[in-house]
C-alpha cells in the first residue's frame, strides 16, 4: 500500500502524517482534544494503513507456534496475542498481532512489511497444510487499549457510527506514555526483544519464555538466564520549555557521550512532551541527559538489571 490514501483524510481538518504512517490522519485539527477522548475512551484511531494478512490451514497453530516467539499450540479462538519473528541471532525482524476463529489467524502488522512477512512464512511452510496470503478487504482501527478489523469498504461511514475519530498522534502519545515499544520506530537491526521488555512466562507479550525452540530463541535465553540486554527501553521526559520533539534516531547524550537512540516522540495532554528511546543498559536511570539539545529525564521501562537477577521484565 505505498500509495494508500484512508477515505477519512477527506474529513474537515485532517492532516496526513508522515512517513511511515502516511495515508492516514495525524490529526484532524484538535491534536490534544482528540487525546484526551481517546483516553477517555470516547474515540478511535484509523489504522488503516497496516498491512494485514492471513494464516490458514489446519497446521498453522502448530507451524506458527514453531517459527515465532509466541506459544501458538493451544491457542482458543477469539484471544488476541503478539508474536514476534525473528533472526538466527535473536535481532527482531517482525512483529504481528492477530486472533484465531478457529479456521485461520487473521494478524495486522507496520505499513508495508507484509510482503516480506508473507514471503518468508511462505518459503518455511515446507510440507505443512499451511496458507498464509494478504488481506486487502479488511483494515485496523484502533482504540485506546487495542485495535479490531473492520470491512475496509466501510470506512468512510464509520464516523456516523463510531462518533468523530481521533488522529494517529493521540494514538502513539498514549502508546509512548505506557511504554509499548514499536517494531521500526522504537527498534533498529540490532534489537532483540529483551531490551524492549517484550519477555512474559506466559502468552500475556510477545515472546513466551516456555514455549521451547523457535528461529533465535538461544540468544534470548541466553541474555535472560545468564546476562543482561546491552540496552534496554526507557521513557524519556522533555523540557517542555522547548517548541519541538526530538527526530527518529536523534542521538541521546549523558555526560557528553552518546549512550542512546530516540525513537517515538509525542507531545501528551498531561506529561507534557516524551519519547521512547533505546539506552546503553549501563546508564544510571537518575542521570540526567540531553536529546537533541533538549534536557530529559528518564522513567525506565525495562529494568537495568533485568536478565541476572530479574527474571522477568516491568
């Protein structure tokens, strides 16, 4: 979809994000107003410019559950989890989140990476009674605790049913502010999932600490049972007294050196101006540092001694 366009950009106000959320609105011209009924519950997101895609087959429970970092065997229709893919060295390559109806699951993954998703689950499927193809009828809305799929024909008539919608900027402020890392904005070619504190014994995140073997599955293991993640994610709070957000990728500094990464940054109705950034694990969390000439604080998300001593992530 590298050219979509949501039908809602065509309501009053709306302003297109940037990339790589174009053809969907980051607002439509109340940013903060549209926050705070997001919170309140009292709005949803359109998504609509996710990738979604389907895995059907009576062996896709037991083939997804062996490629991916979630526990998949066992898995009861209607309950929704968060899997991960990855490379032989632990790194993060994908992320989807989807629910089985008990004859396929249906996931929804970033703009764009589907093609190669579908690709390599397609190549691994081997003798497996497995499909997995696009979804091009279907599209995500969000809302401030999750997301569903709706008929994608259907969007422009949604604001008459759903009420007014709210811009994807309140969205992400709101996901900034939980701590909820993002594949791709809050990660690059050498994250693995244990410095974003996606580890859980149960299904309850995105990879599950029992499930047993998976595509690099030693290298999380080995972090969390015998070491420690060289970075791990944390809450930056700006100086608020500064009129713009730090870019993707702009450098962190403590005592003059960089130790970091931003990803996420936003501006929320009432922490004021953050971001989520990648940190050198080594970093005290009382230090202070600069972002792109913007004084921050941190609020860690995962733990600095997570792995040796914590055996599973806050």
């Amino acid at each position: 979809m590298t050219s979509y366009r949501s039908p809602l950009l065509d309501l009053d106000g709306a302003v297109e994000a940037d990339p790589p959320d174009s053809g969907v609105a980051a607002h439509y011209g109340q940013p903060m107003r549209e926050q705070r009924r997001l919170a309140d519950e009292d709005a949803w997101v359109d998504l609509s410019h996710r990738d979604v895609f389907r895995v059907a087959g009576p062996d896709r429970l037991r083939y997804l559950h062996a490629m991916t970092t979630q526990a998949f065997e066992g898995l009861g229709p209607g309950r929704g989890v968060d899997a991960l893919l990855l490379g032989p060295h632990g790194h993060v390559e994908h992320a989807f989140t989807g629910v089985d109806d008990g004859t396929s699951f249906l996931a929804h993954t970033e703009p764009g990476a589907a093609p190669t998703l579908i690709g390599f689950l397609d190549q691994m499927r081997f003798m497996l009674d497995v499909q997995v193809c696009s979804v091009d009828d279907l599209a995500v809305v969000g809302h401030r605790d999750g997301v569903e799929l709706v008929a994608r024909d259907t969007l422009a008539h949604l604001p008459q049913a759903y009420g007014p919608p709210a811009g994807l900027w309140a969205y992400e402020a709101l996901r900034i502010a939980a701590g909820r890392a993002r594949i791709g904005p809050d990660s690059d070619h050498r994250t693995i999932p244990n410095e974003l504190g996606l580890l859980a014994s149960d299904s309850s995140r995105a990879v599950h600490l029992t499930k047993g073997c998976y595509r690099g599955q030693e290298t999380v293991a080995r972090v969390h049972n015998l070491g420690r993640p060289p970075r791990r994610l944390t809450l930056l709070h700006l100086d608020g007294s500064v009129d713009h957000l730090p870019g993707h990728g702009a450098q962190v500094v403590a005592g003059g050196r960089e130790v970091g990464i931003v990803g996420s940054a936003a501006r929320h109705h009432e922490l004021g101006p953050i971001a989520l950034a990648l940190v050198k694990r080594n970093v005290a969390p009382d230090a202070p540092l600069v972002v792109d000439n913007v004084a921050a604080t941190q609020e860690p998300v995962v733990d600095p001694e997570v792995g040796l001593h914590v055996r599973v992530p806050r």
